[in-house]
C-alpha cells in the first residue's frame, strides 16, 4: 500500500511540474508579445513624430512642394492622385500636407492591426476599428502611399489595397 501511495504521490508532483512548465512557457511567451507590441509601438510613435515635425514646417513643405511641381513626384503618384489633386484644386502644398496626414493616419492604423495580429487588442475592438481602416483607403493617397510604404506591415498594406480596390470596383 505504501509503494502505491508513494508511486501516486510521485505521478501527482510529475504532473504538478509539468503543468507549472506549461505555465511559466505561456507565460514567457505572452510577455515577449507585449514587449514586442510595446516595441512596435514605440517605433510608431517615433515615426509619427517626425511627420508632425514635418507637417508643422512650412519651409519644408514648401521645398517638397517645389520639388514636386517641378517634376519631381513621388513614387506612388499616379494617375489618381493627379485626379484627385485637380478635381479638388489643391495646390501641391495641400498635396505634401495630404502625404504627411496619410502617412500618420496609415501608422496609427498599421499598430492598431499589428495589435491586434499578437491577441493584445480584443476581437470586437478590431471589429469597430476596420470600418475606419475600410474608410481611409477611399483616399487614393492612402492607398498609393500603402503601396510602396515599407514602413508598413505587408498585412496592413495588402488589406488597405484590396479595400481600395473594392470600393473602386
């Protein structure tokens, strides 16, 4: 009886080990995620205060906007834009000043989708932020600059085109 008792003690602690393993693995796992996330965050952020910097100087918009009406365009621009920019009447400062909020919008959109890929934002908070990722990609900068942005998530990026191009369709 007492080789039982024993042998039925030892498979308890076996399993008691294992299981507390287990644990501190998911564990480890879920804070890397969050150091990550948090990362991935902090790179955002740097990235969108440096358009804001740029977007609050007037002498550099000024230069980009030179630089592009005198031929000088950026690799996303395209037929489209140019549309969008003369069906409007902006003039090419209102252009670089589009470009930079684009820009800004698509990162702050980018860490919100990249939150959500690592389980750290809920199902349903993802699903009221789709709308607004659906919603920006009518903008053809957006979408133009979603492109060839490599400062994007490849995920991000195919979902701002392909809803870009549904609501073309």
């Amino acid at each position: 009886m007492k080789d039982r008792s024993k042998a039925f003690i030892e498979i308890v602690s076996v399993v008691a080990v294992v299981a507390s393993l287990l644990f501190v693995g998911l564990q480890l796992i879920l804070d890397r995620r969050i150091a990550v996330a948090a990362q991935f965050h902090e790179r955002s952020l740097i990235l969108h205060d440096g358009l804001i910097s740029q977007l609050e100087n007037d002498e550099l918009v000024a230069l980009r906007a030179r630089e592009w009406d005198a031929g000088f365009l950026p690799s996303w621009w395209n037929e489209d834009i140019e549309t969008f920019k003369q069906s409007r009447n902006y003039s090419m400062e209102d252009m670089v000043r589009l470009e930079t909020t684009s820009r800004m919008r698509l990162l702050r959109l980018n860490n919100n989708y990249f939150q959500y890929g690592q389980g750290l934002i809920s199902e349903e908070t993802w699903k009221d932020l789709q709308p607004s990722a659906q919603n920006y990609s009518d903008r053809p900068l957006d979408a133009s600059i979603a492109a060839t942005w490599n400062a994007l998530e490849s995920d991000y990026r195919n979902l701002v085109i392909a809803s870009a191009r549904e609501q073309k369709d």
